[in-house]
C-alpha cells in the first residue's frame, strides 16, 4: 500500500507547482490506491485557509475532488459529514469537526468538550461542566 503526504495532495489540488503536480497524477495512475490519511487532510484545509486563504467553499470543492478521486483511499462517509457540518457550521474549526464526527463513528461519543460553540452544533458533544 501506498501513501500521499498533504505537500504531495497540495500540489495535486493546486497545481501550483506543475511539474510536481504531474508527479502525484502519475503516482495516481500507477497499479494502487494512495492512502490519505485524515491527519494529511486536515493539514491540507489548515494550509488551504491559511497561506492560500481559500474560503470553506473553495476548501470544500477540493475535499470533495479528493474523495471523488478513486485513486485516493480515504474515508469518505467520514469526510462527507465533516465537509457537511464545515459548511453548516463557519463558527466551527475543520478540527473541531472532524473530532465530533470521528467521535461518532469510532462509538466514543460522547466527545467532551469545555466549548459551548462545538457542543451546541455537533451531535455527539457534551460539554464539560465543573
């Protein structure tokens, strides 16, 4: 099994760079999928709205395009809520919601939490009361 690292899906989503660009599409064509891990596409959206300043839309449509991709193996049920809830929710940090939602589907919700904002809005958050 192979691997994609956030650079590598940066490059591929952005194009900025294209020979490198061209590098992750002929990796993509090869035999197997690459794995992307969540931890890649959360760097990916931090880098996204940071450097790139991208708004959630934009940030969203590229998320999308990666869990369209068939060369990529990522998990897609668990990314489709978490890009759903950070359209719904702009107050909400992607990070916030990804914990949330991964909560939910690893069943080790209830995610405490001592943010008020997070467990108003995502199913399977409780805050932390004392």
């Amino acid at each position: 099994m192979r691997s994609l690292d956030a650079n590598g899906l940066l490059r591929w989503l952005i194009g900025d760079v294209t020979a490198q660009a061209v590098a992750v599409q002929r990796l993509m064509d090869g035999p197997d999928q690459l794995t992307v891990t969540d931890a890649c596409l959360l760097e990916v959206v931090f880098v996204m709205q940071g450097p790139y300043k991208l708004d959630r839309t934009q940030v969203a449509l590229a998320l999308n395009a990666v869990l369209g991709e068939s060369a990529f193996r990522v998990d897609v049920m668990l990314w489709q809520g978490v890009i759903a809830d950070y359209l719904k929710y702009p107050k909400l940090s992607v990070m916030d919601v990804y914990q949330a939602h991964k909560a939910q589907a690893d069943s080790a919700a209830p995610l405490y939490t001592f943010d008020r904002k997070l467990a108003n809005q995502q199913v399977g958050a409780m805050v932390i009361e004392g």
